[in-house]
C-alpha cells in the first residue's frame, strides 16, 4: 500500500514527460515520385499521383496547385458492377504506412485547368497535412507531367462524370 502514491506519480510524469519530447519534433510526410498525367486537346482536367509517407497519423485534407480551379482527393470505388470515382474529404495517412495514389486508385483530381499541362512541366503543389492534434503541416512538391500512355487511358475514362 506503501507504493501506491508513487506509482500515480510516476503515471502523470510519463505522458508529461513524453509529450515534452515529441512537442517540438515536427512530423514530415514524405512524398514521393510525384507526377501529374499530361492532358490532351480540349481536356479539362486530369489526376496527379505520387507515394505518401508520415512517420505519424495524419490525415491529407487540402491539395492546391496553381495550374487548376478545383483541386479534389478522389477514389475509385466500384459501383455495381462500375468503376466509379468520388471524393474524399480528406486521406488517412496511418503511422509509418505509405499511402499510394496512383492510376485505378487514389488520385488528386485537377479539374477546371487553367491551360494544356504538357510533358516535361513541372507542376508545383501544396499539401496541407492534419494530425490527430489538429496541428498542420504545409509541404510544397513539384510534380513532373508524364504523357498519357494507352494503358493510362482506360483508367481515368471514368472522368466523364466530371465535366463542368
Ligand atoms: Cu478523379
């Protein structure tokens, strides 16, 4: 019984303890391979894709690039027997996880472009990255515009719905 009182001590100066330490350490999501599908004649949008990364639960809830009006998280989800595309408000990152978005998945959707995006661009975006402690982390990437390829053509035929 003698024991006790310190015991609960010692619970409360862990957490503090703890807390202390991982306050000033500042979560970096990494991104990785980054790349934006160039568009063709007439289209109005198109998707980016890229690995993410956070040593530490986060969750991805803004995505913004100069290039486009609206920038949207969509997944692809079947619908009956459809593939279907929608957006997510925001994209769980679990801890330590890489999280891929990538052609038939996860994808950025860039709609309403302000112009053609054509191969060998570079398209600069912000990521605004939320933890379970509402703290967020802004991380600037630059993306590489690949060329539509044949098989890449199917797996965003879905976009249809997308028109404005
Ligand atoms: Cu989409």
């Amino acid at each position: 019984m003698k024991m006790l009182p310190s015991l609960s001590v010692l619970r409360v100066a862990v957490p503090a303890l703890l807390l202390a330490v991982a306050g000033p350490v500042l979560a970096q999501v990494k991104v990785t391979a980054p790349w934006v599908r160039a568009t063709v004649a007439q289209q109005s949008s198109t998707g980016a894709f890229m690995q993410l990364q956070s040593p530490k639960a986060v969750k991805l809830v803004s995505v913004s690039t100069p290039v486009a009006g609206i920038v949207e998280v969509h997944e692809m989800a079947m619908d009956g027997p459809v593939m279907r595309m929608r957006a997510v408000p925001a994209l769980e990152l679990p801890a330590g996880k890489p999280v891929e978005l990538k052609p038939g998945g996860y994808h950025v959707m860039l709609m309403d472009l302000k112009g053609p995006v054509k191969e060998g661009d570079q398209v600069p975006f912000t990521l605004v990255f939320e933890g379970a402690d509402q703290k967020r982390e802004t991380v600037q990437i630059k993306a590489s515009v690949k060329a539509l390829g044949a098989a890449a053509k199917d797996d965003h035929s879905g976009h249809a719905g997308h028109q404005h």
